[in-house]
C-alpha cells in the first residue's frame, strides 16, 4: 500500500487519540468484515485497504478523496472542470455507496474512457471459479451488449442479477456461457437485451479485483 495512505490513516487515528485496537472498534463498528487488527496491519503495510473498508471509513466521515490522494475533497463545480472519476459501488443489486475522486486518481483508470466506474461485489457462483461469490470486479456502463465479453445486468425493481460471457452471434442472438458448468449456455435474441434496457443496468467486465491494490 502506498505509504502516504498508512500515514494518513495514522494520523486521523493519533487525531482521535484512539489505540489502534480502539481505531479498529470504531471503524468495525456492526459491519462483520472489519477486523479489530485492520488498523495495525494498515499502518505497518501489511495489507490493503478492500472496498469494504474504503465504505466503512466513508461511513464514518472520513474524506476518502484525501486518504487515497492527499487532496481534499473540493466542490462538484471544481471536480467536473477536473474530469473527475465517479465511483459507484454495487454489493449485488443494492447500490451501498458513491464516491467522487478528482484527476489525480484518474490515472488509474486511465485506460477507461467513461467517467463513472462501477465496482460490484458478486453475489453468485455463475462464473466461479473465474469470478467467486464476493469478489470484486470493475465496470463500464454500456446502453446494450455491443460486443464479446463478460458483461454484467442487474434489474433492481425485480431483484435480478445476472453474470455471463456473451458472443454475438451473425443470427442478431447473443450465446452466454458460464464458467460453473452447473449453469447451463443459454441463447437470447439481440432484442430482447434491449427490451427492457431502461430499468436494467447493463456493465461490461474489465477488471476483477485487486484493482484497488494500485491506490
């Protein structure tokens, strides 16, 4: 982890005149994930931070935006003139959290044309072992599927999520396969993707986890 992040975390921690097992009760708070020793293994590099634990510092009024950039967060005027990053996190269907980071941070994604980034942790086993329930990949907001890959839809009003690789076939049907072999190849036709596009969040796949491993 980058150094400057270990010492940010310290310094809120030290601010707060809290150990680190009372920093650690603090951020866990009722949220399981959080273990009593994430503040230690932080501030000593032994581990990362996970987006779990990005969401609880959020939760508990830390500027995210300062602790991943060292810059403070500034208004939603200064952050479009930045060509700022959207972040929008997604545990399933549920959308948990939004974050707004400025240029500084973009050169992570800097291979990502979109300005929002969607990271999703999977709540199913349908392309296990590639992509197991909870983890994490990130995402590009697409209108449709436009092309091969592994795309994710989630339909929030009838609580559908749904994981796949599609291949356009020349017949305007895409084939999706699954990586569990207990799921089985389906064919839809190209128009009833398009359908119901309005209500449906459709993702494109491009990283599974670790991604956050470079901030």
């Amino acid at each position: 982890m980058d150094k400057s992040i270990t010492s940010r975390i310290k310094a809120i921690r030290l601010s707060m005149k809290y150990s680190q097992e009372e920093f650690g009760d603090f951020l866990k708070d009722n949220n399981e994930t959080i273990s009593n020793q994430l503040v230690s293994n932080i501030e000593n590099s032994r581990r990362n931070l996970n987006i779990d634990e990005l969401s609880a510092l959020c939760n508990k009024g830390i500027d995210l935006n300062w602790l991943i950039t060292g810059v403070s967060k500034v208004s939603d005027d200064s952050l479009n003139q930045l060509n700022s990053i959207s972040i929008k996190y997604y545990q399933g269907i549920e959308l948990v959290h939004e974050f707004a980071f400025s240029s500084s941070l973009s050169k992570i994604f800097n291979f990502i044309n979109d300005e929002v980034i969607y990271i999703v942790k999977i709540p199913t086993e349908m392309m296990s072992p590639t992509i197991k329930i909870n983890d994490i990949v990130f995402c590009t907001r697409r209108k449709t599927i436009s092309n091969n890959g592994i795309y994710i839809r989630i339909h929030p009003k009838s609580n559908l999520f749904f994981i796949g690789r599609f291949f356009k076939n020349l017949n305007n049907f895409y084939d999706i396969a699954f990586d569990n072999k207990h799921f089985p190849a389906r064919n839809v036709a190209e128009e009833h993707l398009i359908k119901d596009s309005l209500n449906i969040l459709t993702l494109k796949v491009f990283s599974i986890n670790n991604l956050i491993d470079q901030l």
